[in-house]
C-alpha cells in the first residue's frame, strides 16, 4: 500500500490532478461559507463583467454572482461524479463478477444484457431516462449510472475470466470455499485495481453527462450546475461571454485533473504496464 | 381675383411638396426579400393551420377580406367596402373586381360563403365561435357576401383577416377532406405571392402573383423564408446580410438590442396591434393556498413588473396591472387596483391569511412551470421563483417541453405557469375567452385554465360582446377591469413588445395592425 502511494506521489502528472481536486473539494464544501444563500438569488446589477467590485467572475442577466454559481455547482458536479461513477462501478463490478465466476449461460445472458445498453447511444438512453422519470438529482444520478455501468462489467468479467483459473482460486474452491465468498474475498480484491482506475475516469465523464444534460435544460432546477450555467449563457455569448466562460473552465479543469489522477493512479497500481507504456 | 391667385400659387406649392415627396418615395419594383420563418411550420396552406409562422408565410399567398389598421380600423382587402346595419345586426361586404386564384379561376362570393359556411368552423374554434352567431350567410350576387347575426357582436369584424377569415377555393376544397386535400402542398390563393418551392429545413420561395389584382403590386419578384433552427444562426444571417428582417421571437430580446444597433438597421414594435400579446402567470385558482384571492393578491406585490420588462425582456414590453392593454380597445386604466412592486405588503397579506414561515422561513409550497419558448422565459421563470422564495413560497421548478407545458396547462395539472395571449383586436374575442367561466379545461392555452369563477363577470361579458352601443360596451368592460384587477384570476405582468428588425432599405414593411402577417404588396426595396 505505502509502495503504491509512493509509486503515486513520485507521478507529477498524477499528483497535479489531485491536488487540484483536493482544492475544488475544499472549494465546495466551503461553498455555503463563500457564498452564504442560494446562489440563485440577485445580488447585484444584471451583466456586470468580471473583475467588477465584490463580483470578481461578474455577473449574469438577472444579476446573479457567477462566482456563486461556479462554486455552488461544484458540489453538485461532484456530488453528482461520485455517486453515479459509484453506483454504476457497484453494478458493473456485480454483474461482471457474476458473469466472469459462473460462465457458461449465466455469463451469456449478461453479456447479452450488457450488449442491449451498449448497442443503445448512452446520451440518448439518459436523455430519456432523466426526461422519464423528470429532472432531479436522484434521476440524473440514476440515468447517469444505468448508462455508464456496461464497461465495468465487462472489464470485471474479463478480470474474472483470467482469475478464475489461477492456482489461488482452484485452491480456494478445493477448500470448499462458498462462491459468494471467492468472488468477494479472493478474485476481487486481485482485480481491484483496474476497477478503481476506471471509476476514477467514471467520474469525468459522469460529469460531462450531467453538464451536457444539464446543458440541454434536464437538469434539477433546484441547483445551480455548470452545464445549465453554460446552457443559459450560450445564447448571450455575444454580450456577456463570462457567462459560460467560467463555468466552462470549471468543467474542463475538473475533467482533466479527474483524468491525470485516474492516469497517475493507473501508473501507480500497475507499474511494469506504466513503464511498458513508456518505453 | 388676387386671393385666387394667392390660393392657387398656395395650392400648387402644396401640391408640389406632395408630389416631390411622393416621387422621393415612389416604389421601385423588383428585388428580392430574404426573410426567417421560425419555427418551420407543418403546412403554409393557412386555412387548415393558424400558427404564427404559417400565417406568416401563408398571409402572402392567402388574403382575408379585410385587413386592420394600426388603429385597428378595418382596412379594404378582399373586400372593396361594407356596410353594417344600425342594428348590428347585418354585414355587407362588397368584392374587389377582376379578382383570380393563382389557377386563374375567378374569385366570386361563393368562394366567401363556402370559407365561411364550410371551411373555416371545420378548422377554426375561433371563427366557429364567430360564426355561430350568424343565422345566415348569403351571396346576394357574384360580387356581394351577406351576413346576418341573431344578437349584435360588434367584434365580428376581428375574424375577418387573413387568419380568423382566410378566403380559400371553393373549386379547390368543396367537398373534399380539408385536412388531406393533396392541394395543401401547392397553395392556391388570391395573395400578391404565388407558392413557388419549399426544400424542407432550407427554404420556402414564393414569386411574385402576375396577375394580382392590384395593378403593380406586388413590387418584389420573389420572397424568400429562410429556415435557420439555431438562434445565434438567425442573428448572424441577420448580421451578414443574408436576411434582411428578423420578425419577433426570431432572436431574443437582448439580442434585438445589439443586432439594433448595426448601420442601416432600425428596429420597431408596431404591427402587434391586432395580436395585443399580453404576458400573465396562470394560477390555478382551484388549488390551494392560491384559491384565496389575498394569496394571488401577495404574488402581484412579490413581482417587480419594471424589472421583467427593463431587464428580462430587454425594455421591449410595458407593465400592466390589469387584464387589458394600452392598445386594448375599452381599456380604462382609471377603474384598476393597483398592485406596486412591495414585498413587504406581499408578506403582510400571506400573515394575514394565516399562512405563516415554518422553522425555514417557508409558508407554502407550489410548482412552477416555465413558458419552452427560449432563454427569455426561462430566465423569467428562474427571477420569478426568486422573488417568490424572497416571501416565503417555495417553488419547485417543472422544465417541460412545448407539447408537455400544452398538456399540462390545458388539463389544469398545474399551480403557476407562464403564459401569454394574443387580446385580439377586441375585448369580445381575448378577454372573454380567457375570464368566462364556461371556457376552462382543454380548449386551449389562450382559455381560463386558471379555474376563474364569477358569475357577475360572465354576465358582464356576455352583456358587453353583444351590445351594439359603444358607450353601453365602455361601460361594461370597465366594470369587468375593475373587478378582475380586483379578483386578481391570473397574476398580469405586461403587455409584450415584438420587436421587428429589418434593414432600412426595407421599404413599407409594417403598414397595418397585422405587421409582417401583411400580404407584402406594398414592400419595396430601396436599391441604389
């Protein structure tokens, strides 16, 4: 453990990535600190530019602080990240562990049922499952992680599939081990790491899936998010171009720092693979 | 003999200023108008749709027999001249000679009774409801059409324009099923426009009628509708010269500002006199706490109507505190109550109801429902729910779609939703629809979804949509104001400005209360 940690801080790319999401953790839960209230409410003169007096990221048309927004919609954005990337990795993982131990017609059937998501575009499936079930957190969240969850599982089978016959594992069943029980205390924990990694890089593109849905009006109206920030200051790029400047910035920094992280974290967990990869 | 003489120079330097400036002014022919038809709409055969953008386009090839002037005034169109009996009670409309289809039929007053007996009440609830008050409509001769009404109902006038009373061919439509008539893709009118091609999300090209009726008109060759479906793409063909009008709506508000400003380029809010569009919220009066009048009282304090109008909508608008506008005929501002921007009396008035702030300062819970109809109005909905929140009533906001905010808004599934209604052209066509308490659920977004009931109102309006006397009818309507704006049915906020951008070289765009739903005979482009 120490030995990956170490393998991790020595990565500057992947140390880069976390620090900054520390920071924009810090950043969002000290949101209600900064700025006190609903970060929907009028505070100023409409359409302030940036760098004006107490509105550093100016303000939009109704004289909303965008600063406000930016911070606030983090913690929506990385609430929204970590639990749909959870859940989806928490479906994934069972289904792909199920499929990858028993073989055989278990793991046809959900393969099949798999491949039924996978053949189905997962923007247009989220887009009718958030407008379904209406906007709000728990539907995005759901959408989000019934449409990410298909590579998990089928990374965790393949995980599975080449673990599966291992010494280790023909020992444990010898030893009349239940399944239940080698799935969870002997293969998994072996095929943690390629999980992790790409749970890490779940969380990026969970949160462009909620911006994106959020973009296109379905998101929860109760909360301000960066894709509805940039969707509403899209039609007045003309006039105000800080509207969906910041909270684009926002938006990119985070998907590259999750992605960095993911990458530094992939280095660190599989060493001969990183420097393979390197040489 | 020297007075004559001095009258007679007089005269002729007047009449040398007319003339100079009616040759300044003389229209020349030829060019092309580039215009955006937004949305693109399902047909332009505008007897069997009447959505904006058909009429639109439709309003070219199609023609009514009147038309409506700035003054709401009736206008000739189809019809040369009428006449009206003393009593209200009998219409005589007289043709315009050597009118022809596009198929070179003649146009006669058959054609006016079959739209009007067999048409139009088919397609149209509006002009149906007009045309079950008339015990017969008759053709004296080719060139006469009468109409004859059981009671008075001076707004009868009000559907005879393009729209309510399009003029359609009856050798074309007798008989026929209106709505599947394969003759719906190749429009037959009598308009100073001929359908020439449509190529579906690109354009629609119309070419100028050869033999229309009025001798040298139309001046333009072809007008072209530009189908652009993103907003900031309308703006740039605006910009870039590819367009040389946007009609309202066709950008947002903010953008009508800046896009204003360009050279050559001038902005107007008129030709929306008949349409009157008015912006309210629905509230459901049905449902509680909104069924207490001092609640909706509280919501017409709570909201800033100068903010929405200066801020929102980009000064396009002015506020209204009761049901009619400044251009609303019968509008008596005198009799209204009037409700100032005041939060501190909007709380007051929901302490005195009872409805007290719990531990988190909310004293009562609704639903929201945005207007689908771009940024504007979702900005509306989003300051709306703020200044709400601000007294004490949460809001939970609804996002829907177009067909979902209908649905929903005609079924009476809602507590607040945003809204707005065209008045018409007559108290007698939008106000009465959107009050009387016989015209509720599923008929509609221009109906009293709200649930509102009075009886003194109904009658009121039923008294004054079919008295004769305008003093009497004056004196009806302000009575309906004053207890409306009293009863609050709906929260008023103000009466919309569409502003029409177009290129000064655009030449007598806007000359009557249709605007650009006009017929363009009259346009010209000025070309150096």
């Amino acid at each position: 453990m120490t030995e990956i940690a170490t393998r991790l801080v020595r990565n500057a790319v992947g140390v880069a990535g976390l620090v900054f999401l520390l920071l924009l953790v810090v950043l969002a839960l000290a949101a209600p600190l900064l700025y006190p209230g609903d970060p929907w409410r009028m505070v100023g003169s409409p359409q302030l530019p940036p760098l004006s007096p107490g509105f550093p990221l100016g303000t939009d048309a109704l004289g909303r602080d965008v600063a406000a927004g930016v911070v606030h919609g983090a913690r929506i954005s990385l609430l929204i990240g970590l639990v749909s990337s959870l859940c989806a990795v928490v479906i994934g993982t069972c289904l792909g562990a199920v499929a990858g131990y028993f073989g055989r017609w278990i793991d046809d059937l959900i393969m099949r049922f798999t491949e039924f998501f996978q053949t189905i575009p997962s923007f247009m499936l989220a887009i009718v499952l958030v407008a379904i079930f209406s906007p709000s957190i728990g539907s995005i969240v759901f959408a989000i992680a019934i449409v990410s969850w298909p590579p998990v599982a089928r990374l965790v089978r393949a995980e599975f599939l080449s673990l599966r016959s291992r010494d280790f594992v023909k020992a444990a069943v010898v030893g009349g081990q239940s399944p239940l029980r080698i799935i969870f205390r002997q293969i998994l924990p072996n095929a943690f790491s390629p999980i992790i990694v790409t749970g890490s890089l779940m969380v990026a593109s969970a949160i462009l899936l909620e911006s994106a849905l959020s973009f296109l009006g379905l998101g929860d109206r109760e909360f301000v998010t960066w894709g509805f920030m940039i969707g509403a200051g899209r039609t007045m790029i003309r006039q105000a171009w800080w509207l969906s400047a910041f909270p684009g910035i926002a938006i990119f920094l985070t998907v590259l720092a999750l992605n960095m992280f993911g990458q530094g974290l992939n280095d660190a967990l599989n060493p001969r693979l990183a420097r393979k990869g390197r040489a | 003999m020297w007075m004559k003489a001095v009258r007679t120079a007089v005269l002729a330097a007047v009449m040398g200023l007319v003339a100079g400036g009616a040759l300044a002014q003389a229209p020349k022919p030829g060019g092309t108008l580039n215009l955006i038809v937004q949305p693109e709409p399902p047909t332009v055969m505008l007897g069997i749709n009447k959505l904006g953008p058909v009429s639109f386009v439709g309003g070219k090839i199609y023609e009514g027999l009147i038309t409506l002037g700035l003054d709401l005034k009736p206008l000739p169109s189809l019809a040369k001249s009428w006449e009206i009996s003393p009593d209200g009670l009998t219409y005589t409309f007289h043709l315009q000679e050597g009118v022809t289809w596009h198929d070179g039929k003649p146009f006669t007053a058959d054609d006016v009774v079959f739209s009007f007996t067999e048409f139009l009440p088919k397609v149209f609830a509006r002009t149906k409801a007009a045309m079950d008050r008339t015990s017969s409509i008759t053709a004296p001769d080719a060139k006469t059409v009468v109409f004859q009404l059981k009671q008075p109902f001076p707004a009868l006038m009000m559907v005879f324009d393009v729209t309510g009373g399009t003029i359609v061919p009856k050798h074309i439509y007798a008989g026929t099923d209106y709505q599947k008539n394969p003759a719906n893709q190749t429009p037959i009118g009598t308009g100073p426009f001929k359908f020439k091609e449509w190529r579906k999300g690109a354009f629609i090209q119309l070419v100028k009628n050869e033999n229309y009726w009025q001798k040298g008109k139309p001046h333009l060759d072809a007008l072209y509708f530009h189908i652009v479906p993103d907003a900031n793409g309308r703006s740039i063909a605006f910009e870039t010269g590819k367009v040389d009008v946007l009609r309202g709506g066709d950008v947002e508000n903010f953008e009508v500002r800046r896009l204003g400003e360009l050279p050559n380029v001038a902005i107007t809010d008129k030709g929306w006199e008949f349409y009157d569009p008015i912006a309210f919220l629905n509230v459901n009066n049905r449902n509680k706490p909104i069924d207490d009048v001092r609640f909706r009282r509280a919501l017409m304090h709570a909201i800033d109507k100068n903010f929405v109008v200066n801020t929102i909508f980009a000064g396009f608008g002015k506020p209204v505190d009761g049901p009619f506008t400044t251009v609303t005929p019968f509008n008596d501002p005198a009799v209204l109550t009037r409700y100032p921007y005041d939060p501190k009396k909007a709380r007051a008035l929901l302490d005195e109801m009872g409805l007290k702030p719990d531990a988190s300062g909310v004293r009562a819970e609704l639903r929201l429902m945005p207007l689908p109809y771009g940024e504007t109005w979702q900005r509306y909905a989003e300051y709306v729910r703020e200044r709400l929140v601000d007294i004490g009533i949460k809001v939970k906001m609804e996002a829907v779609d177009v067909p979902g905010w209908v649905q929903r808004l005609t079924t009476g599934d809602f507590d607040i939703s945003f809204n707005f209604v065209y008045l018409l052209g007559d108290p007698a066509m939008g106000i009465t629809q959107t009050y009387v308490s016989t015209n509720q659920l599923n008929r509609g977004t221009a109906a009293n979804v709200d649930g509102y009931n009075n009886p003194e109102v109904d009658k009121l309006l039923g008294q004054a949509d079919t008295s004769a006397d305008p003093a009497e009818r004056k004196r009806l309507y302000a009575e309906v104001q004053k207890i409306l704006s009293n009863d609050v049915p709906v929260i008023w906020t103000h009466q919309m400005g569409f502003p029409t951008l177009y290129r000064t070289k655009v030449k007598n765009l806007i000359t009557t209360g249709l605007g650009l739903n006009e017929t363009f005979a009259d346009v010209w482009i000025d070309r150096k």
